[in-house]
C-alpha cells in the first residue's frame, strides 16, 4: 500500500478536501498522513478522513522523506508561503523529497503559474486526483 502525504496549513481546507476525495477514489489502496503547518490544519484534515495526522516543522520535514507522495497546495515548496506558515525546512525538505509531488496551483503567494487555468478547487482536486494521482495507483476514477 503506497502512502500519500497531504500537506496543508492555515485551516486546513484544501488539504481536507484532497484527502475526501482521496478517500472516495482510492478507499483502501492508500494510507494518508496529514501533515499540518499548525494543529488546527492537521485536526481539519483527520477529520476529513486521513489515516494518521502530525503537525509542525519537524513532524513535516521527518514524515516526508518516508512517504510515497506528496500533495497540497504549491505553496508547501516555497519557503514563507501559507502567509508565513511554510518555514524553509519545511519547503527544502518538501522539495528534496525523493516521494512524487502532485501540487494544486493555488498560491496566495506573489507567484503566477502561467499556462495553468483558473478554476474552483473542487474541480482541481478532482484533476490532482484524477490525472495526478489515480494514475500511480491504477485506478480508474468514477
């Protein structure tokens, strides 16, 4: 069984909506760990479904070198994102990661991903989930 990281801060939004639709397409063929910059992001995203949860600086930057891939918003590989709440440990071990990264193109950031279409972030999840990582675990999705 593969395991995917699903790494969020703030409130952890984005990341529980990635782990509820995770858990809808891929129930049983993956183990996910939420990693929360702080603890109300980590509890959003338990909530949403995630096999085990940690917060922090040091609980990301160790659990991330032992997963299989690595989600969120693109923000998690830039130090200082999340206003603030991404340190460059986080983002350095983040981005050094042996483990794939399927990143939503979301930034509050003053970062432009050009040739990426605006869209609502349940149609990107569904995207991330469908083109990003339902391929690595061969499953079609509904």
């Amino acid at each position: 069984m593969l395991t995917v990281c699903v790494v969020d801060g703030q409130g952890g939004g984005i990341g529980g909506a990635i782990i509820k639709r995770l858990k809808e397409v891929l129930a049983g063929k993956v183990q996910i760990i939420a990693l929360g910059t702080n603890a109300v992001a980590t509890a959003q995203m338990l909530k949403a479904g995630a096999n085990r949860g940690a917060s922090g600086e040091n609980a990301i930057v160790r659990t991330v070198s032992t997963c299989d891939v690595i989600t969120g918003p693109l923000g998690i590989v830039m130090a200082h994102s999340l206003m603030g709440e991404v340190t460059p440990a986080m983002a350095e071990a983040i981005s050094g990661a042996s483990a794939r990264k399927v990143l939503l193109p979301l930034s509050q950031e003053n970062v432009t991903v050009v040739g990426v279409d605006r869209a609502p972030l349940p149609h990107l999840v569904d995207l991330l989930i469908e083109n990003g990582l339902a391929p690595l675990f061969r499953v079609e999705t509904p």
